[in-house]
C-alpha cells in the first residue's frame, strides 16, 4: 500500500520529459499535489502556493538552479529543495548544500529510488514534533 504525502511539490526543470517522468514517480509515490514549471522563475513567481519540496535541474536559462535555491531560500528556509542534475562534479553538489539544498541527486536510472527516501524522509522530518 502506498502512503499518502501531503505535500505541495514544484517540479523545476526546462526537460519536458524529465518533469513527465518525475511527475510520475511522485504520484506513484503518493504525492497529490505536484506542480511543474519549465523554468526557474516561474517557479519563483509561485512560492506563494507555498511548496514543501521542490525539486530543482540546475542547468537552466535563465537562472540556474543555484539561483532559485538561493532566491527560495531566501523566500522561506523551511521549503525542501533538492537540486536533481546530470552532472557529477563535486563543486556543484556543495555549492548546492551551502546554499541550503536538502539533497542533491544525479539524474541516473536509480533517481527514481532517491527521490523514494527523499520524500520518505522529509515525510519524517515534517512529522516530527518541533
């Protein structure tokens, strides 16, 4: 039985089939309310529908990921935001956490199965008595 995760989610990236395909996998996990956006300022122009996670492509025009992160964080700290790209530098994934990332995933053929314990653990995190 799969579990239900009431979350607002945005779904940032400017590949059409990689929104698709995340989309997917967000609601075979549960997730109900899942919104995407092709581009980083779209996302940034919603915030007000106040998102719980955010899964953000870094290589965008015209901001990058790192600048909607920012500009998210800014906007409100609380707002998970997991940065999913194809590349593998290691500069990248610490800017990414310096910046406030929950995570950061290389999209693979196992992204699917990450963004399983991501959702499963901000779930736990978001359930835990502050």
């Amino acid at each position: 039985m799969k579990n239900e995760f009431p979350f607002c989610t945005f779904i940032v990236d400017d590949d059409k089939f990689c929104r698709e395909l995340y989309q997917y996998n967000l609601k075979a996990l549960g997730l109900k309310e899942v919104y995407q956006f092709d581009n980083g300022q779209d996302c940034l122009n919603s915030l007000v529908l106040e998102p719980d996670l955010v899964l953000l492509d870094h290589y965008m025009k015209p901001l990058s990921g790192l600048e909607v992160l920012r500009a998210i964080k800014a906007y409100n700290p609380e707002i998970f935001v997991v940065i999913i790209s194809g590349q593998e530098e290691m500069q990248l994934p610490i800017l990414a956490m310096e910046y406030g990332a929950f995570d950061y995933v290389v999209k693979s053929d196992v992204t699917e199965e990450r963004l399983e314990k991501i959702v499963e653990k901000i779930q736990a995190i978001k359930q835990t008595p502050h």
